[in-house]
C-alpha cells in the first residue's frame, strides 16, 4: 500500500498499531512491519511515537529502521521489483538482466518511475540460488529469468 496522510493521521495510527502489538515479545520489528504495511513505508513521524511508546531512544529506533534494508523511508510505486544482486544471481547474468530491466523502466535502484508505476530496489539474496538471476515482484517470486522473462516481468510491473 502507498498512503500519503497527513502528520497527525500517522501518530493516530501509529499509536493504534503500537496499542495492537505492544504486548509482542521484542515488538519494534513487528511494529516497523506494520506501519510499513499501512503506509508503504516508515514515515519518520512515527520514529519519535515508537521511541516514546516503547521507551526507546529516538536513536535506538532509527538504528533499527536504518539496518534492516527493507524498511524504507519514503512512499514506493504501486509495485515494487527486488533483483536479487547476490553472488548466485550475478553469476548466472544478474547484472546483465539488471542494467536491462534499468533501460526498461528508465531508473536505477532506488528510484521509481515517474509514473509512479514501479519502484526498483536491489534486495541481497532471494534465497533462490539454484533459479538464478531473481526476482521478486510485489512479494511473489520469480527465477530462471532471461530476456524475454524481464520484459514480461517489467510489463507486469507497468500494469
């Protein structure tokens, strides 16, 4: 999901989904997964309402939201494409399928296109090294790709 709201609307709902998981053993993870769910990413408005609810230090949360690669700090596209950059995949032609699908959609890693269509993130291991180069597109994955696979996967993503 990519919700833009404004910044009294994150802390309310913020604070909701701390009320819902609070309880949890080691919450903030849950949490950060929560409010990246509701709102496509981790406003930094909700940094200060975790440390607070959770009695962290604003230090300890942004630690944690920097850290793990899939928290993001900004709104994504409607879609979200993962190559996977890992050994494996770079060795069965990652990088060439990589700078294709970079033509393809006109952004590097990192960006989204300007249609808000599609946002394309290097991710670190799929797990799916013996179907390498892969790819996960909105959380379902893909391997074995070649040329002809990437563009049907870019075509997708521009849906």
């Amino acid at each position: 999901m990519n919700v833009h709201v404004a910044g009294g609307d994150v802390e309310k709902r913020t604070l909701a989904i701390v009320g819902e998981l609070k309880g949890l053993e080691g919450p903030l993870l849950p949490i950060l997964h929560e409010i990246q769910a509701e709102f496509g990413y981790v406003p930094q408005d909700c940094l200060p309402v975790l440390a607070r609810e959770l009695n962290l230090s604003r230090a300890e949360v942004h630690g944690v939201v920097t850290f793990y690669h899939d928290y993001r700090d900004h709104p994504t596209g409607r879609h979200v494409l993962k190559l996977c950059r890992a050994e494996a995949c770079q060795s069965m032609g990652g990088d060439r399928l990589a700078e294709r699908v970079k033509a393809l959609l006109g952004i590097d890693f990192h960006q989204t296109t300007l249609d808000g269509a599609v946002t394309l993130e290097p991710i670190f291991c799929l797990g799916l090294c013996a179907c390498a180069p892969a790819a996960m597109l909105d959380g379902e994955l893909h391997g074995r790709l070649d040329e002809s696979s990437v563009r049907e996967l870019v075509a997708e993503a521009r849906r």
